[in-house]
C-alpha cells in the first residue's frame, strides 16, 4: 500500500524536473536533409539553432512580435532574410503565421509589433483606424487560376481572373475558396464582385473550405476543382499537386497579364500610442531595414527549393 | 498508404537523426504539458476528493459543470486564454501571449476538469465503511482523505493518465495562444498541423509516430509506479 504514496512523489518529481529540465544544450547546426523543410530550414544562411528554455524565452531581452501572412513564412522567405535582422538588431524575432484575417485581428489587438499582410483594403482600414502610423509597400508577387487538367469550364488561354471565374461559374465545375477571411480570399471575392457574381453555399460547384492555401489546393488536388493561389505557394508544393495546372497567370509573372491578380505586401507597424507594450523602437528598425535597399535586393534573389523567385521587391527608395 | 509507410521510417530516422530542432519540439512538449498536468493534478485531486468526500447540496450541480468542462473545446479554453491574455485583454501586463506559459494556462484549463472530475468520481466509488474503519482507528481528517484517495488510487491514476493524453495531443489551444513560433512555442501537434498545411504528409506522420511513442512510454511509466495490487 505504500506504493501509492510512492506514485504521487515520483510522479511530482517526473513532472517536476520534466518541467525544469534545461533546454538542451546548443549542438551544431545539422545539414538537415531536404524532406524536412519545416523542422529545420535548409534554405536559411545557416545560423546555428538556438534552443531557447521556458525561463530564457520568459525573460530574455529582445523579442520582436511579425504578425504575418503563411505564404510569407510557408515559403521559405523568412527564415531567409529574418536571419539579417536578428544579428543587426540583436533582437528576435517571434513569427506567428496565421490567415492575414487573423494577422491582421491580433494586430488590431495591439499582440503583434509589426505587420506584414496582403490585403490592401483591410490595410487601409488598419491605417484609418489610427492602428498604425503608415502603411508601406514592401514586396509583391501574383495570384493565379490553378485547376484540373482536363480543364471542364475551358478556361485555358484565358487571361483574365474575371473571366475565367464567370466560365467555371457557368459551366459550374467545382471551385475551392478558402473560405477563410486571408488575403487570397479576399482577392477571390473581389474578383466575383467584378463579374457580379456572390458565390454561397447553396452552389453544389462552390465550396468554402475555410482552410489555408495549402491544404486548399491539396483539397482541389483530391476533388479535381479549380482554386485561386498565390503563386509562392503554389510553386513551394507544385511537387505535391499533379492533378493541377496553372490556367490563369502562366508560368512566371511576366506572363500574368491581369492587373487584378496582383498580390501586393503591406508592412504597418503597430502604433504603440494605442497599446501599451508595443516594442515600437525595434518594430520601426524592423520596419526600415526591410524597406533597405539590402533587404529588398535579399527578397529578390530568395528562391525556393525549386529554384524559382517567390516575391519581388517593391519598396520606394 | 505510401506516405504512410514513409512517414513511419522517417519516424525512426528522425529519433536517431538527434536533429536538435526536432529535440527542441519534443522538449517544449513535455515542459508544457508536465506543467499543465502538474498544475492540475495539485489543483484537480485535492478539490475532486474533497468534492467526492463531503455531503454538501450543490455537489450535483458542480459535477455537471465538470462534467461539462470535460468536453470544452480546446479551441474555445484557447480563445478565452488568449482574449485574457491579449495586451487589450485583462492580463495583457503578464505579457504572457505567444510564450510557454500561455501554453501552460490553456491546458491546466483543459485538463483540470478531467483530472477533478475523474477523482471525484473514484473518490466516490471507494466503500464508506472504510471511513468509518480509518475514523475509529483514531484517524486525522487527513489520514482520512488519504485512506481513500489510496484505495481510489487507481481511478487517480486512470484521471490523470486520461488528462496527460487530452493535453499531449491537443492542437487548438496552443496554436492559438502559442502561435507556432519556431524554436519557442512550436510543439508536436502544432508541428503537425504546419507540416500537414504545407503538404509534407510524411514529416507530419513521423511526428505523429514520435507523439504516439512518447504518450506510450509515459503511460506505461505511470502505470508502472502505480503498481498491481
């Protein structure tokens, strides 16, 4: 009977020093195969890993909150160029990747330091709203039309996002939204809007998934349906898709010729006269040496495992 | 099924790779949920035996609400900790948001429920007449209550067990307050959603192997030192 005495002490102790251990210590960077891009970042210059404990993230000096788009973090882009920042400024800085209706929310609740988002009309209302101070364009690449290949509303050599929408609407062939508030749906919606068409769900063809791009154009990979994508993304997981061609937008984005699939970055630091706790001084130096003409020639020459440019530069200097 | 079985080596080369950003996830895994369940277990037992032991009125009342608290979405426990915990929420000073122990509050939420609720209803599966025995003996009111929580030690153990494994392997919460941040806040399950969204199925299903083998072998550790009588 006293072993049950015995099982509530060591179980206190297990999860004590469970909880206490020291974060292991650093080890040399490992050349991580490339299968694993996300457990460990092959494209990234290399910095050595540093483990952080529970106590050190805690208390440890600089943290930088990036509220941002997946396809920025998803791409490979961040874990690029944020290297740069980090040993110039000597501050972290903690991405959160989420839809950029959900960046743009946490900003708008003061969470996030900086901003770095793809949806001008909720930016301009983030300006609007006294949220930040300035809103700066940073870097810019395109949606396109993705579908099946045997291609039902034959919409191939189409160059127009609207009328390609109004072609898979009329022939009602299955169409993936996202569904889920971010930038890319947003750009969807507005394109709808243009050819006066307000998808719901009472379409049998339309399906709002309310899900990310990837496993948005995973689920139109499985269905056989047509989706709008930004290119990063697509091209990150092209390898993972081969149900689905690009329809719309070409190979690259000089043969992208609609002016409404262009997919702008917005960069707005988060105003710290409304929040309190706002890192403004390392957000600003963020903020500047993303518009620096090193950064923005970094973002251009950043490619992906495939060897192809993901976002294009478009500061003003 | 491919992706399956290549998940499942990649598994094992994954443990043995000693990748220290794998090492890093699994560590951050442990840390919070030990926390978490330590956090309940001190909280959760005490108030389940308490609750299981005493004759007050409202004690159907509250075993509905824990009983409830059982099934609250993890996603709900993580929206309500991070409103708490948001600068423009109540606790934002803490500035506790996007770090470990953000983590640590939204699953102590989750998990002291079961953990309470479990030992109350173990607590009041034991025989009354061992009371009475333990009592006549000359018996503290402490030396009482831990009369029964030995003798109810397996259903202790069985809520316990059964909140490690609804925290280990919850998502929401922690994606929502965590934030995923790599190297901080990323855990095992949160690893998985990221790998799972960028399509790297097989990554995501060695993950799930690695979360699999840790839930085993801290179970069959507990049930261990639980013993067999």
């Amino acid at each position: 009977m006293k072993r049950f005495g015995f099982f509530v002490v060591a179980l206190a102790f297990v999860l004590f020093v469970g909880a206490c251990a020291p974060a292991p210590t650093p080890a040399p960077p490992t050349t991580a195969p490339a299968a694993k891009p996300t457990v460990a970042p092959t494209t990234a210059p290399a910095p050595a890993p540093t483990p952080t404990s529970i106590r050190a993230a805690l208390t440890s000096g600089c943290h930088l909150i990036l509220s941002t788009t997946t396809s920025t973090a998803d791409s490979g882009l961040l874990a690029f160029i944020l290297p740069d920042f980090e040993k110039k400024s000597n501050c972290k800085v903690d991405v959160i990747a989420v839809g950029t209706g959900q960046a743009i929310q946490i900003g708008q609740k003061g969470d996030a330091d900086v901003l770095l988002v793809h949806d001008r009309a909720r930016e301009d209302q983030f300006v609007k709203d006294g949220n930040t101070k300035e809103r700066f364009d940073v870097m810019y690449n395109d949606f396109i039309v993705v579908g099946p290949k045997n291609d039902p509303a034959k919409i191939t050599g189409v160059t127009m996002g609207a009328d390609a929408l109004k072609a898979i609407a009329n022939a009602k062939a299955a169409f993936m939204s996202r569904g889920d508030g971010s930038g890319t749906h947003a750009a969807e919606m507005r394109i709808w809007a243009s050819v006066n068409i307000s998808p719901t769900k009472d379409l049998q063809w339309y399906n709002s998934l309310g899900q990310g791009m990837g496993e948005t154009l995973l689920s139109s990979n499985e269905k056989g349906a047509y989706t709008i994508a930004d290119r990063g993304t697509w091209l990150s997981m092209t390898g993972k898709l081969p149900n689905l061609v690009v329809l719309v937008g070409g190979n690259d984005i000089s043969q992208n010729k609609d002016k409404a699939l262009f997919n702008p970055y917005g960069l707005m630091a988060v105003n710290p006269d409304k929040f309190k706790g706002i890192n403004a001084e390392k957000a600003n130096e963020f903020v500047k040496w993303m518009l620096s003409v090193e950064t923005q020639k970094m973002i251009g020459s950043y490619k992906d495992k495939t060897g192809q440019i993901l976002f294009y530069p478009h500061a003003k200097q | 099924m491919d992706e399956l079985s290549r998940g499942f080596f990649q598994a094992l080369e994954l443990i043995f790779s000693a990748d220290p950003a794998l090492y890093e996830i699994i560590f951050l895994s442990l840390r919070v949920t030990g926390l978490a369940l330590l956090f309940s277990t001190l909280i959760g037992v005490p108030v389940g035996a308490t609750l299981g032991l005493s004759r007050v009125r409202a004690r159907g009342f509250i075993t509905v609400l824990l009983y409830t608290g059982m099934g609250l979405p993890p996603v709900v426990v993580g929206l309500f900790v991070y409103l708490m915990l948001s600068r423009s929420g109540p606790f934002g000073a803490l500035g506790w948001l996007f770090t470990p122990s953000a983590m640590v509050t939204a699953q102590i939420i989750i998990a002291f429920p079961l953990v309470s609720g479990l030992t109350m209803a173990a607590v009041q599966g034991v025989d009354p007449a061992l009371r009475v025995q333990v009592r006549s003996l000359g018996a503290t009111r402490a030396q009482e209550v831990w009369a029964v929580l030995r003798e109810a030690r397996l259903g202790v153990v069985a809520a316990i067990v059964a909140a490690f494994g609804g925290i280990i392997s919850e998502v929401g919460a922690v994606m929502l307050v965590g934030g995923n941040i790599e190297g901080k806040t990323r855990v095992l399950t949160t690893a998985i959603v990221l790998n799972t969204r960028t399509g790297e199925f097989s990554l995501a299903i060695a993950l799930g192997v690695i979360l699999l083998g840790l839930a085993f072998v801290a179970n069959v550790a507990m049930l261990r030192l639980q013993g067999k009588e």
